[in-house]
C-alpha cells in the first residue's frame, strides 16, 4: 500500500493499493504497446498494399489521384485492422484491455491525420522532419517510405529513403488554425 503524506494533500488522507497501482501501470504500459503495435500494424499494410497483398488496386487509385479521403474516411480504413486485435488485452485484465484498445484507435486516429495533413498540407507534419508520405507520393516511391504517421519502422526495416524537401513555410508562419484546417469527412 502506497500512503501519500499528509503534508502534500493536507485535506484528505489518500491511499493506493498495491492492485490500483498495479492496474494503472498495466493500462499505460498496454497503451504504450498498443501505439507502437498499431504504428507497425499501419506499416507493415501500406507496405502490403504496394505490394499487391491487400487493396492492391484500391491503392494504385489513390496514388494516381494523390486525394485522401477526409479525416474520418482514413480513420475507418485504418482502424478496422487496429480493431481485429485492439481485444486482445482485455485477455489479460480490464485495465490492460482499455489501454491496449485506446493506443491502437488512438494511432488509427493520428495516422488518419498524419495521412490527411501530408495530403493537403505537409508543411505541418513537423514531428515528422521530412513528410515522408507526401514524398513517397510526389516522388512515386513505390518501394520506400511506407509510414504514415512516423517513420520509424522504415528506418529500422531499411525501407526509408531520404529525400530533398523544402517547406513553403517555416512552421510558426502558419497560424495554430491551420493545424486543424483539414478536410475532416
């Protein structure tokens, strides 16, 4: 049992289980695993997807017309493979299961916007470096630059590959509206 002292919560005495303290840690170490699991699981389809595997022709399309679909429309096509396991932690506990959930429909909900964003304006994938999904469009890398939302697991997998790339804008010339100025359906 953790007592935590009067002196930092003078008004009420609060004391945490060695089991709540247990539960929370298993929900933030399931939800980390849940980002990380559904950042590969994002990867390893678009890289599926150029390779015949899995909406092949569904996919050449969207390379020829370089259009998303809106927020909600990449959210819905991204999250349906994060859905086929987000379950699976509640095998473990309740706590386990809502972390492990929220990190991989939380990923899908980036990775919809990472996507539309370097679609419509890549100047503001700052947390990216370089927006590798619009550079995997513009310069038709049918063989590189698989990630959306990061780039990690391009770079880990060997499929990353560096490219030129000059913002039209430094990133605080734009206004914080624009950072949610996207096309959300």
């Amino acid at each position: 049992m953790v007592i935590i002292p009067d002196d930092i919560l003078p008004r009420k005495r609060t004391e945490i289980t060695v089991t709540q303290y247990n539960a929370i840690l298993d929900f933030f170490i399931a939800l980390v695993i849940g980002l990380v699991l559904g950042s590969f699981v994002e990867y390893t389809v678009h890289r599926l997807m150029h390779k015949g595997k899995f909406l092949g022709k569904r996919h050449a399309k969207h390379h020829r017309s370089f259009e998303a679909q809106g927020w909600w429309g990449e959210f819905t096509d991204y999250s349906l493979p994060g859905l086929l396991i987000a379950w699976a932690g509640f095998l473990v506990s309740i706590p386990t299961g809502i972390g492990f959930a929220l990190g991989t429909v939380g990923y899908a909900a980036f990775a919809a916007y990472a996507h539309q964003v370097q679609h419509e304006k890549p100047d503001l994938a700052f947390w990216l470096g370089v927006p590798i999904h619009y550079l995997h469009h513009r310069e038709n890398m049918w063989h590189h630059n698989f990630g959306i939302g990061v780039s990690v697991w391009d770079r880990i997998l060997g499929t990353y590959k560096a490219s030129k790339w000059q913002p039209e804008r430094r990133l605080r010339e734009y206004p914080l509206s624009e950072f949610v100025t996207i096309r959300w359906r």
